[in-house]
C-alpha cells in the first residue's frame, strides 16, 4: 500500500523544519564549561573569560546555528556566569530554578492562545544540563547537592568531572562512586539514559554505569606521533581528549548528541514541561473532568475563582484594617506617655526656674546694699583726706616758690661770673698784642 513510507515522511519533515536543542551549563566560574561546549561541538563558540566578581548568578543564553550534513541544528547554550563565586551561595540555584520556569511558563502561554504557532514556536525550554564537578576527589559541597536537588524535577541532569585529566585513575573511580551515592541518598534523580529500546538497551544500561562522566576538554589540537588530535600537552605527554582510556569524553559526545539527543528533547516535554503544565493549570482553578464526566466549564472555574479571589482580598482588608487600628491605638498611647513625661518635665523646669529667680533677687538686694554702705563710706574717707592735705599743700607752694627764687638769683650770679672772666680775657689778649 505505501504506507511503510511513513517513517521516511517523517524523517523528512523532521529535516525540513530543522531541530532545537538546548543545553544549560551550570558550574563554577572557569571550570571549563566553554571549552567542553567547543570540544563537544568541534567548533568555537567563545573565548572570553566570565568576570569572577558577580553579586548574584546570571543567566546568559547564545545562540547559534549549526548544519551538519542536510541537518540544521538550532543550539542554544545558556551559560550559569557567576556560579559559586558569592559568599553567600544558599540563593545561588534561584536564578536557574526561575529561568527554567520562565522558559515553560512562555511555552505554556503559547499553548493556551487562540491562534498558537508551535509548529515553529522557537522552542527555548532546556533539554539538558551539564552539571559540572569539581575533580575534588572529596564529597559533593553543599551548594551543589541543594542546586540538584531544585533542578532535578525541571531538567534532565547529567553530572559530569570537569577536568578530569588534574585527578588520579584510581581517585577518580572513588569520586564517582561517592558522588552517585551522595546523590541517591540525597533524593537527586540526575537523567538515566533510556533503557526501553531493544536498540540501545545494552548501550545505555552499561552507559548509565559510567556516570558521572569524567570530562576532559581542549580547544587545541597536538600533534601525536603524525596526527594531529584534540588534547592538552603536558611536560610528561598528551591528554587525548577522544581517547577513551583517557576520559569519558567519547562517552558523553556519543550518549549526548549522537544517541539520546531526541530522548532528552522528548523527556522535557513529556516529564518536566508536563508536571510544569499540571501544577499551573491546577493552580489557575482548572481540573479534569471527574468520574461524573461532568463537562468541564471554564464559567464556572472562573466564578469559583473570582468569588475565592475576592473573598481573600476581603480577608486581607479585614486583617489591614485592624492591623491600622491597632497601630493608630499604640501610637496614640505612645503619644499620651510622651505628653505627660514633657508636662512633667516643663514644672520641674517651671519650679527650678522660679527658684533661681528668687534666688538672684536676694544676691541683687545685697549687693544693693553693699554698694551703698561702701559710698557712704567713700564720701567720708574723702572729707577726712582733704583736710589733712591742705596745709600739707600750702607748705609745698611757698618751699616751691622760694627755690625758684634762690635758682634765679643763681643762674644772674653765674651770668655776671661768665661776663666778668670775658671782659677780662679780652684785655689780657690785648696787653699781649701791645
Ligand atoms: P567561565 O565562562 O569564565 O566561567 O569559564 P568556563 O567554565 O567557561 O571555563 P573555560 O572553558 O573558559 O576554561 C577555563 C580554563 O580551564 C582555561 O584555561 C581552559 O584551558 C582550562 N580547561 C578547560 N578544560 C580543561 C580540562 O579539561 N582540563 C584542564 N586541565 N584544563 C581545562
Ligand atoms: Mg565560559
């Protein structure tokens, strides 16, 4: 009949339309999350560096379009910058947990309009995200167990040691089996790849064992012996990144891109997406129809909605409303207390100040009355002064008068000596002359 062809229609549609996939990297600042995303892409994304002085995480989504083959690829990377970088780092999953919802959340919106487009609805939901590890060699930190444990429920997570090629085989191996038992004692269920293919079953189940998959990444190629391969030279030899006794880099590429893509893409709208869907339909009041197939009214959700809304915004009035009254009653006491301790306060001042008051007019009086006694005794000591002085003066003026007299006559005495001794070297230098 023909209709064996179906699958190839499918195929072809799929390829005409291209695919979206989407991958959340999430790990600490300078891990080596760039560089993974270049390795596994073979390609350069990026370069730059993230500042590693971020107050909170941000979220930043690039996009790029890839062909390989006939097949376009819509990869969108969505980078966590500022991971781990805070001092505080309890809030650190909160930006991711709400940039995964606000993907669904505008993915629902569309579903829910009139006239929806999800044909060609580009499609931001994450599909994936690469959780990445420290090579510590110790326990998961607490930052990374609480980060999981948020995401596990809204992505499929697959834990990966980054830089695996800083740590020992043999403490590698420990580290794995550490984290996977640290995760399921936490409750974290990070991605299992599918099992129920009769194709993939045996690759997958033995896949599941090697998680996490220890990474290594390279932007450079080296040359070994005469090829030229991805790795990172070191003094001792060569780090291969697609050597698969090297790292799990293999691993991932092969369980990431070239087998599970497609699962992990149909996972988050079947899994995640889904139980996003349910809790926010079941919240805005809708419901399935019962066993009564009572048909679903959306009237009456509506009502039911609006009479619960208003019954609650009248709740909240009631309890502002005596929450305002209360107030208003305790300022108002306060306001009474603090009147009563300024009155207080205002006759204690009153009283000090009438006490001072009389206080100065007393100290006013006696000095009245102490300057008057000393004037009265001024004039008295005046009277007494000038009557033992005047004969005193009379003396004086007389004893005064007579030595200008007697130097007078002293100074003409002088006048007549000087005159004569003139007169008489004058006819002595004559009687010589003659
Ligand atoms: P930000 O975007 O700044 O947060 O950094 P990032 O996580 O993207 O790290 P990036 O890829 O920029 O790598 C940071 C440094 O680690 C670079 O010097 C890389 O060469 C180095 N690096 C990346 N992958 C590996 C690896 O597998 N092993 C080792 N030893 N170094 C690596
Ligand atoms: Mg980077």
């Amino acid at each position: 009949v023909g209709f064996d062809s179906l699958p190839d229609q499918l195929v072809s549609k799929s390829v005409s339309q291209g695919f979206i996939f989407n991958v959340l990297c999430v790990g600490e600042t300078g891990i080596g999350k760039s560089t993974l995303m270049n390795t596994l892409f073979n390609t350069t994304f990026e370069k730059e560096e993230s500042s590693h002085h971020q107050n909170i995480v941000h979220l930043r989504s690039r996009t790029y379009d890839l062909q390989e083959s006939n097949v376009d690829l819509r990869l969108t990377i969505v980078d966590t910058v500022g991971f781990g970088d805070q001092v505080h780092r309890e809030e650190s999953y909160k930006p991711i947990v709400d940039y995964i919802d606000k993907q669904f959340e505008n993915f629902l919106q569309e579903e829910l309009k009139i006239r929806r487009s999800l044909c060609n609805y580009p499609d931001t939901r994450l599909h994936v995200c690469l959780y990445f590890l420290c090579p510590t060699g110790h326990s998961l930190k607490p930052l990374h167990l609480l980060t999981m444990k948020r995401l596990y429920t809204k992505v499929n997570i697959i834990p990966i040691i980054a830089k695996a090629d800083t740590i020992s085989k043999c403490d590698l191996q420990k580290f794995k089996i550490k984290i996977m038992s640290e995760l399921l004692s936490n409750g974290v269920q990070i991605y299992q790849f599918p099992t129920d293919d009769d194709a993939l079953k045996e690759i997958n189940s033995s896949m599941n064992a090697h998680l996490p998959f220890a990474v290594v990444g390279s932007s450079e190629e080296v040359k070994v012996e005469t090829q030229l391969v991805r790795g990172r030279q070191y003094p001792w030899g060569v780090v291969q990144v697609e050597d698969e006794s090297h790292c799990d880099f293999v691993k991932l590429r092969e369980m990431l891109i070239r087998v599970n893509m497609e699962d992990l893409r149909e996972q988050t709208h079947t899994r995640h997406y889904e139980l996003y869907r349910h809790c926010r339909l079941e919240a805005m009041g809708f419901r399935d129809p019962g066993t009564d197939s009572q048909p679903f009214s959306l009237q009456d959700i509506y009502m039911t909605k609006r009479r619960e809304f208003l019954t609650e915004v009248h709740h909240r009035e009631d309890a502002m409303r005596q929450a305002f009254i209360t107030r208003v009653k305790e300022t108002e006491a306060q306001l009474k207390e603090r009147e009563r301790e300024l009155h207080e306060r205002f006759e204690l001042l009153k009283r000090w100040h009438e006490e001072e008051k009389r206080h100065l007019e007393e100290k006013c009086g006696e000095l009245e009355e102490e300057m008057s006694s000393f004037s009265r005794r001024k004039v008295e000591a005046d009277k007494l002064q000038s009557s033992v002085t005047l004969p005193l003066r009379r003396d004086k003026e007389k004893k005064t008068k007579k030595q200008h007299s007697q130097n007078k006559q002293h100074s003409q005495n002088k006048y007549n000596r000087e005159k004569i001794q003139y007169s008489q070297n004058k006819y002595n230098t004559h009687r010589k002359k003659l």
